[in-house]
C-alpha cells in the first residue's frame, strides 16, 4: 500500500510522505496527515524480540511507504546510533508506582533527540527522491529543546541550513547556552522579543508568504520545518511508545494485550500524538493523561471543549511547556470532526482571528481517549523533592509536571492500570529548578556548579552534552523583535 497525506484543511490534497517531509507545512496553513492509518503489521510479542532499530522499521515502513526498505533503514542506522548513551536508546525506569520512559539520553539530552536525530536524513532522502535542486532551509520555532535538537541534527548536513527563533527570555540557562554554542557552519540562531507562541506565529507566517517563496525559489532554496508540526517529526515518536510496551512486555510487567496508560507532559500537544496514533494503530492503551503547567490552555480545552488562548502567558520552571497555541492539537481536532477539512479550517480560523474556538458536543464524545491534569509550580516542586526522597530518582521538572498530574489522575480515579510516564528531559538541562525543588539552600545558585551536586545526589553522570557546553564560546548573538523575523531569515540567506 501507498500511504498517501492530505490537509486538515483541505483533503483533496494527496501527496507521499517524502513530498509531505519536504514541505512541512501545507501551502493552505494545515497540517499533513495520513489518509488512514494503518495497523502495526505484527504481534506486539514478535516486536518485544525487537531492539529499538528493528522496532523503529517495523513501525515506520507503515507510514513512510514511499521510502525503500534500503532508504529507511540506512536512515535508522544513521540516527540511532552511538550518539545515544545507551544501546536501549529508551530505557525504563521504575520509580514512586510507574514506569518512566526515559526518553533524553541522545546528543542534546532531550525526547526531541528521539525524533529529530532521524529527520535530517529522512529529508535529505526526500529531497534525492523527489530531485529536489534548491537548497532546503529548515526554519524552527523553538520554547527550548527543539531548538539544539534540530541544530545538532541539521548541522552542516550537505543541502541544508537551519534558523531556529527563540524566546530571548523564555528559557533555561542551559538551554539558551546549547543554542547559541552551536558552531554548524549552516546554523542560524536568533532570540526574539516575544514568547514560544510569537515565534511559532512568525515562523508560520514566513511559511505562507507566497511572495518569500517565490523570491527565494529564484534564489536556489525553499523552506521546509523542524517542529513537529511536520510528519517527518511525528512518525519517529509513534515508535518509542510501540518499543516502551514491548519492553514491559518483554519484562513481564504486563500480559500481551493488557492495557496500559501514558502520562505525557504536554505543550505543543506533538508528543501525545504520537501516542494517540500509536492507540489507533493497535498499541494497547487504556488512558492518554495530557499533563499541563499552569499555561493550562490542554486541560482547559479537554475539561470544557473550549479553547481559549485568551489568557496570561505565564514563565515556569518547565518553559518547554509555555505554550499556549498548541499547533498539532489540529490534528485531533481533524479528526475527531471526522476527517472534516472544513469543520477544522473553520475552527483554526475562528483560533486567528478570536483566540478561541468551542468543539461540538460529538467532537467531545470522541475526546475519551484522553484525561487532562495540570501542575501547579509548587506542585511540580513538590513532587520532585517527593520522588527523589522516596526512591532517590531525580526527574525534570516537565517529568515532574507529569508526575504529578498522575498523581492527581490516581487519586480521583483509583486506576491501578500499569502506567508510562514521558520523561521528557534530564534534570541536568534545568538544575537550578531540580536541585533548588530538592533543597531549598541550592536556589540561584550557577547551573552548571549545581551539575556537580545533582550527579553526586543522584548517582547519574553528568551528560557531554553540558559539559560541552560549560565554557563553550558564544557564537550566536543576533536578537530581534517580532516583526523582524521575515528580515532575519533573508539576511541570513542573502
């Protein structure tokens, strides 16, 4: 079968998944989907005897149907490899009643390593399949981890180059730092006077300029995305949910078939999904917990059927989250209007120009795949200091967000359901929030002195990836506001 992808504006585009890789973004504003979604090809027992390579193909040959099995599989071999510091590449961890799905152990100690170490390679093979001659530019919105993953996967990849928007003011230390050390020759990396929705907003708007296009085409490139609003990104995340079952499978923490829930921390709603489509493609899922921080436009939306962005952006200890346009929440949104283009342009439309929009009553029927929780920062401080003096396992503060939403799905639930919580960060990348959660007497004290006390405390390394970066030079210095961002993005090109 040839998978095909549409719109969730407009469904009688049909284009292949190596075409929909290279765009990104629609030319109508939507989002590629695929047309249907098929079903895991073999038994979750055959996939337990899977390591995660072998897994990663049996799941995305589905889906990616116009790649060879050559192509995918040297594109897998290329991504998982030992730029990952361990050769489970998700490992589990139990702690405090749940299983952790750690899912930060690639080059910049993030979940957006899982996903974005692969796509590079998959868009450069698009790009031969398709004859492409123009110069890819990947243009990213980032709130802090896209951004490095992207720039460490993209960087000086022949026939590319990448910009990467972020809020000056929006993230952690080491973060900001891991961005702007990066020395790819192709590599842009600018700070905008805004928040992650300014950037995202801005991002899209380059992409639908009909005009920049047209004067870049002429120029040799064409520009293409990082986040996960491309499908490129969200097909290598369906995988770690598939391969995380098959390990508690193959553990014997489950029985072939049983159910299982997934807490997800959840900001630009890409990670979830994932694990929504995985459900759809066969994976036993019993709950889909969509973690909020206290910019809790999810759990707003999920507990009343109303979205509203029309509220205070509000700067937390788990800025990955600070979100409050939630992109790949279209996706659901189409279908659960079933596969309606219409209904959901009409619905993104009413978002740009009120802020807001209200599902139907049968739309939100078909939302009960999915809970919604939030964390305050005191509670995701809480729980942090709690985990770590119960079982000494030290977790990020976005893990921490979704440990603590599960706490609260526990206890007005009482489901016993096995459950897989996203860990979506090491703790080192936000030291100071983790370490001055755990004690108090560590608060604004240096991120990267407070390494060396997390690594003793938890008994964990500290990861290259921050050591790399403790006196690395500043390369990347340009800011720029809102409205200068089109203007960034030519100079660059210029």
């Amino acid at each position: 079968m040839n998978l095909q992808y549409t719109s969730t504006r407009d469904n009688r585009i049909r284009c292949t998944a190596s075409e929909a890789i290279l765009k990104g973004l629609c030319d109508d504003g939507g989002l590629f989907v695929p047309v249907e979604l098929p079903k895991l090809p073999v038994s979750l027992k055959e996939i337990s005897d899977m390591d995660y390579r072998e897994c990663a193909y049996t799941v995305m040959k589905e889906l990616l149907t116009d790649f060879t099995e050559e192509e995918l599989r040297g594109c897998i071999g290329r991504a998982y490899d030992d730029k990952f510091d361990t050769p489970e590449i998700v490992p589990l961890r139990k702690a405090g009643g749940a299983f952790y799905m750690e899912l930060f152990h690639g080059k910049t100690i993030a979940f957006k390593d899982m996903a974005l170490s692969i796509l590079p390679h998959l868009m450069t093979t698009a790009a031969k399949k398709n004859n492409v001659k123009n110069e890819i530019v990947i243009l990213t919105a980032t709130s802090g981890d896209t951004g490095k993953a992207a720039l460490a996967g993209f960087a000086d990849v022949e026939g590319t180059r990448i910009v990467v928007f972020f809020p000056k003011d929006g993230v952690s230390p080491v973060q900001k730092k891991q961005m702007v050390t990066e020395k790819g020759k192709n590599t842009r990396v600018i700070g905008v006077d805004g928040n992650f929705d300014d950037c995202q907003t801005g991002v899209k708007a380059i992409f639908s300029d009909r005009e920049l296009g047209s004067r870049l085409d002429k120029k040799g490139f064409q520009f293409s995305s990082a986040n996960s609003i491309n499908i490129g990104r969200l097909v290598p995340q369906i995988v770690y949910y598939v391969y995380s079952y098959s390990r508690l499978l193959k553990n014997n923490e489950i029985k072939d078939g049983e159910e299982v829930n997934f807490v997800v921390p959840t900001g630009n709603f890409g990670n979830i999904l994932a694990a929504y489509y995985a459900k759809q493609m066969g994976l036993p899922v019993r709950k889909l917990i969509c973690a909020s921080n206290e910019n809790k436009v999810l759990f707003d939306f999920f507990r009343t059927g109303e979205y509203d962005r029309n509220r205070e952006f509000i700067l937390t200890s788990s800025p990955s989250m600070d979100i409050l346009i939630s992109s790949n929440l279209e996706r659901l949104i189409y279908h659960i209007a079933g596969d309606d283009p219409e209904k959901n342009a009409s619905l993104m439309a009413s978002l740009k120009r009120e802020g807001r929009y209200e599902i139907t009553s049968l739309m939100k029927k078909k939302l009960t795949d999915f809970e919604a929780y939030y964390a305050s920062e005191k509670e995701t401080s809480e729980k942090i200091r709690g985990l770590f003096k119960e079982s000494g396992y030290i977790i990020d503060t976005h893990t921490a967000v979704a440990a603590a939403a599960y706490d609260k799905y526990l206890a007005e639930t009482g489901d016993k359901t096995v459950t897989l919580i996203a860990s979506t960060a090491s703790p080192f990348k936000f030291t100071g929030s983790v370490m001055g959660a755990i004690d108090s007497s560590f608060k604004g004290q240096n991120e990267f002195e407070l390494a060396e006390k997390l690594s003793s405390l938890g008994k964990v390394k500290i990861p290259p990836a921050i050591e790399e970066i403790r006196n690395a030079e500043i390369i990347h210095k340009t800011e720029c506001k809102i409205d200068g961002m089109m203007e960034e993005v030519e100079r660059f090109l210029s």
